[in-house]
C-alpha cells in the first residue's frame, strides 16, 4: 500500500495498489534459474490456468527438459516465445512440454533466418470445434505439427481392428484457413472416418524443424490432409463423389 501527501500538506492518505497473484510454484521457477520477468510471464500462465473458464498449462504440464530450454534463451527471447505459447489454442494439446519445446525451434529457427515473429491470423473457431467434438464424441490432439482427429474414433462408430494398408488418403490443395469443423461434415459423406491428421506449420515433427514458404502463420494448415477411414470400400468409394473446388486427392 502506497501514502500519497495531499497539496503538498496534510497527513498522506493511502492508495491501494493491487496486489499481484502469483501461484504456489512461483519461487520454484526462480530456483530453477528463470530470469525475474520471465519466471513472472510464466507464472501468469499457471495463474490463469487455475481457473476453470481458461485452459492455459498447470505447473505439473511443463517438465525439466522444457524448463530448462527456455533458460538458454535471453530474456527478451525467453518472453517472446511465452507470448507465442499464450496465443496459440491449447485446448487440445496433450503434451504441453512437447508443444512449447516446438515453439522455440521455430522461434530459434526464424531468428536465424530473419523472419519476423509476428502475431498470427484467426486461427479454428473454438466454439464450432467444440461443437463437432461434442457431436461425433471423437478426439482431437493437436501438437506443432499436425491437429490428428480420431484415431481411434469411439466404439459406438467403430470398435473393430485398426485398418488395414490401404485405406489412408492424401488430399490437398485444402484452403489453409480450413479446419476440422468444415473438413470432417465433407469427409463424412463418404463413411466413418477412422482418423484425420491435419498438418499444419510451421514444424513437422520436434526433432527436426522444416519452415515453408508460407511463414508467419502457426494458426494456419498446410494444405493438406491425411484421411484414413474404416475399409477399403468406403476409401475407394471417395473419389465419385469428389468434387470440392480447389482440393484434389
């Protein structure tokens, strides 16, 4: 609480300042090395991730190995890439740790080149996602590299065997703002889908980072898609019907 002197004259009369919250794991990520600003931004995020309206990261989703990634960055770096991490939708990331590690490849990766590291477009529509999920009961795990939805779906559309070799589709040429809640509706058409591994930039994989030509835009597909259904009548029985412009298995 901060004392403020009235005209110079007088007794000081107190201003309340708001108090800062932070959460019981704030002191273990300055032990752990963090620099101050950097242990305070992330500490934001496990903050807003107590409550039950927003789904940030709890302390217990990010293990050592990330952690310790983030210290080899500068300060500036270091917040950065929790800016990024914030903004990113990671409602259905299973591995937080995997995902933030991937964010500083591709940080890393586009300061090497020069690129700027920008604030992306309008990524999925939250709200319609959900609402595809909630109808289909399917699954949907998203990482840096792909948004993989189904695999296995669940048993009351299919509790049979994994497919067999043959039954998986490439399609590309899918307009890059288009997600699963418009994608899937499509694909249905044909049969059950067993999964749908959409991929997305700017990573493949997190061992090895490949940027694209297409920078700038993690919210952003990649074009294409890989469709897997159930047998192999209904995969073969797609390309009759097929006739969206501007996509071409």
């Amino acid at each position: 609480m901060a004392m403020e002197q009235v005209n110079g004259n007088g007794p000081e009369e107190p201003i309340d300042t708001p108090e800062v919250s932070r959460s019981e794991h704030f002191a273990a990520l300055l032990e752990a090395g963090l620099p101050q600003n950097v242990a305070e931004k992330l500490d934001e995020l496990y903050v807003a991730g107590e409550c039950v309206c927003v789904c940030l990261v709890a302390h217990s989703d990010l293990d050592e190995r990330a952690l310790e990634a983030l210290k080899e960055f500068n300060e500036e770096g270091a917040l950065q890439v929790l800016v990024q991490f914030k903004e990113s939708d990671l409602s259905h990331v299973q591995n937080k740790s995997a995902f933030l590690c991937g964010v500083m490849k591709t940080y890393r990766q586009r300061e090497k080149q020069g690129t700027k590291v920008s604030d992306s477009t309008k990524g999925p529509d939250e709200a319609k996602i959900k609402e595809l999920l909630d109808r289909t009961d399917y699954t949907l795990d998203v990482t840096t590299g792909q948004r993989k939805y189904g695999g296995p779906p669940p048993e009351p559309v299919y509790s049979g065997a994994q497919p067999n070799v043959g039954t998986e589709i490439f399609i590309g040429k899918i307009p890059r703002d288009l997600f699963e809640d418009e994608l899937v509706p499509l694909f249905e058409k044909a049969g059950p889908i067993w999964d749908l591994r959409l991929m997305m930039d700017p990573l493949k994989g997190l061992s090895d980072v490949i940027l694209y030509h297409q920078p700038d835009d993690k919210k952003k597909n990649r074009g294409f898609c890989f469709l897997e259904y159930e047998d192999h009548k209904t995969t073969r029985g797609v390309a009759p019907w097929w006739s969206v412009e501007r996509m071409q298995l």
